[in-house]
C-alpha cells in the first residue's frame, strides 16, 4: 500500500511542477504552493498584474479518458473557498481581481499534458 501511495504523490508532485512552470512561462508569479492550514490546502496561488489566482491542480496517470479537472465537486470548492478566504486574511495580498482555476494534468508515457478551466468556479 505504501508503494501505491508514493506513486500518487509522485504523480501529484508532477503536475503540480508542470502547472507551476505553465503559469509562469505566461507571466505569472507564483506566490506560494502547497500552502495549507488545518482548514486544508491550496496547491498554487499565483499573481499576474493586479489578479491573484488560486489554484487546485487534479493529477492522474493517463491515459485520461475524463479531463481530471473535472474532479473538484461542490464540497472541494467550498473548502477551497474557505481555504482562501483564510489565506486573504493571513497574507493579505494586494489585488484587483480574484479567481479560482483548476488545472488538470496526466502523466502519460508520452509526456504530461495540462488543462486549465479558468474561472472554474
């Protein structure tokens, strides 16, 4: 069980590292990843211009017959929710605008390939 375990976080470290390298080769800056509290976590917060955006990355190992974007049902959004509100109060960032996107990524033999539903919720 423990192997199966590694490999899932390893598949998340993956598309985690791939999501942060997209958002910057487009100019964003990411501010802080992985940054949790015991309310939960939020995998990427990244800044562009006067737009701050959190991010919840779904990694899967491929082939993905379903985007694992998709996978960010109404509780995870609320707790995502909640998660940033804490993290608006503690850091207090200056912005303009405020989002949350979801970026699904598979790890394939032929590579990892990133989507990303921006607004998503």
């Amino acid at each position: 069980m423990r192997k199966n375990l590694d490999a899932r976080s390893d598949v998340q470290k993956i598309g985690e590292d791939a999501a942060a390298d997209l958002l910057a080769a487009e100019g964003w800056t990411v501010l802080h990843r992985n940054w949790s509290l015991r309310l939960g976590e939020l995998d990427i917060v990244a800044r562009r211009e006067g737009c701050l955006v959190f991010v919840e990355v779904k990694a899967r190992r491929g082939p993905a017959y379903v985007d694992p974007a998709l996978g960010v049902d109404w509780r995870k959004q609320r707790q995502l929710r909640r998660v940033a509100e804490a993290y608006l109060a503690l850091e207090r960032p200056v912005f303009t605008e405020c989002r949350f996107d979801v970026m699904g990524v598979v790890v394939g033999p032929s590579g990892v390939e990133v989507t990303r539903l921006e607004a998503a919720f």
